[in-house]
C-alpha cells in the first residue's frame, strides 16, 4: 500500500476514535454501566474500501444508461442468540434488540 494513502487511513482511524472519545452521549452510557458496577470496554469494527478513481473518465460526459442500483444493507446468514446479559447490555447503550432472539 502507498505510504500516503497509509497516513490518509491513519488520520481517518484518529478521527473516528476521536469523535468517540469525545462524545458525551457514549461517555455518559459508559457511566451509566459503570454506576451499576460494572467494567466497560467498547470494541468497534469499522469496514472502510476504496478504489483509485481514473481521472480521465471524469472530463467525459456522465453515462446515460440506466444502470442497477447497488445493493444496500446486509443479510443475515444465521440466528444469534443472546443471553439474558447481553439483552441487559445492549438496553443499557439504548440499542433495541426484538425479543424473538430471547
């Protein structure tokens, strides 16, 4: 990988921890948990792709084709099942989970 583009996805990896660290939404549900005697770590997984543009298809004009939308969203490939600590920790992050997977 080109050295520039490693220092690019450096500084976007800082951002992303820095808007984390700094905000108060997350820091005030990490106390919550922590007030109820817990320890909290907070472990993300962020996917981010990229492709090299090729400058000279921009001076053309734009394909007028219809094209297929890409495909947005995820399917899932299995059931997860959560114990009764997960349904606990994740009301505590204010995340909603269906009780079907109880």
């Amino acid at each position: 990988m080109e050295e520039p583009l490693k220092h690019l996805m450096q500084e976007l990896g800082n951002a992303i921890n820095d808007s984390l660290s700094e905000s108060d939404r997350i820091a005030e549900a990490i106390g919550e948990i922590k007030r109820a005697g817990y320890d909290v770590f907070l472990v993300l997984e962020a996917t981010i792709g990229f492709n090299r543009r090729d400058d000279s298809s921009s001076d053309e004009e734009p394909d007028l084709e219809a094209t297929e939308e890409p495909k947005r969203g995820f399917e899932a490939t299995g059931k997860i099942k959560f114990t009764t600590q997960d349904h606990r920790f994740l009301r505590a992050l204010k995340i909603a989970v269906d009780d079907e997977n109880r």
